[in-house]
C-alpha cells in the first residue's frame, strides 16, 4: 500500500509511558479508516488529522514538531510525506 499500514504507523509513534491523546487518536482513526476503503477523500481526512496533530505538536513544541519524541523513528514525517504524495499524484492508492 503507498500509505504505511496502521501497526506499522503505531510502532513508530508508540511511547511506552504515555498515552494516545486525542489528536494522535484522530491520526489513528483516519488512517484505519484510510485502509478500509482507500481514496482521495479518506486521504484528504487523514491529512487533515495529520494536519491538525502537527499543529497540536507545534504549541506543544514551539513550533519544532519534527523533533517531538513520537517522531524518534520518522513516522509523523513518513505518514506525512506519504499522504501529501498521493494526494498529489506522485503514488497511487494501492
């Protein structure tokens, strides 16, 4: 699939003392719902969920959300990338 699979999402964004809030949720929520029936608008709701929870990060970082420990082992930054290519074009949704 061109966008990462959920278990692989939630490896890469676990952390073993701290819990999902919300907008993780959110992220989490899209990209399941992304997998069950893949198209423009699922990925334009993960986007937008993805969209929302940068933003979270960026208060909560000051503007650094790359650097927040969820993003240890790149999966914000891939989810990202990934979503932004199909939505453009560059990757198809299988």
């Amino acid at each position: 699939m061109a966008i990462i699979s959920y278990e692989k999402w939630y490896e890469l964004t676990k952390e073993t003392l701290n819990w999902r809030g919300t907008e993780l949720s959110a992220v989490d929520n899209a990209l399941k719902a992304y997998h069950k029936s893949a198209g423009t608008p699922t990925a334009q709701q993960l986007k937008t969920a993805l969209d929302t929870y940068i933003s979270y990060l960026n208060k909560k970082t000051d503007m650094n959300w790359a650097s927040y420990s969820r993003n240890n082992k790149g999966g914000i930054l891939m989810l990202r990338d990934e979503v932004q290519d199909m939505l453009d074009g560059q990757i198809s949704e299988e």
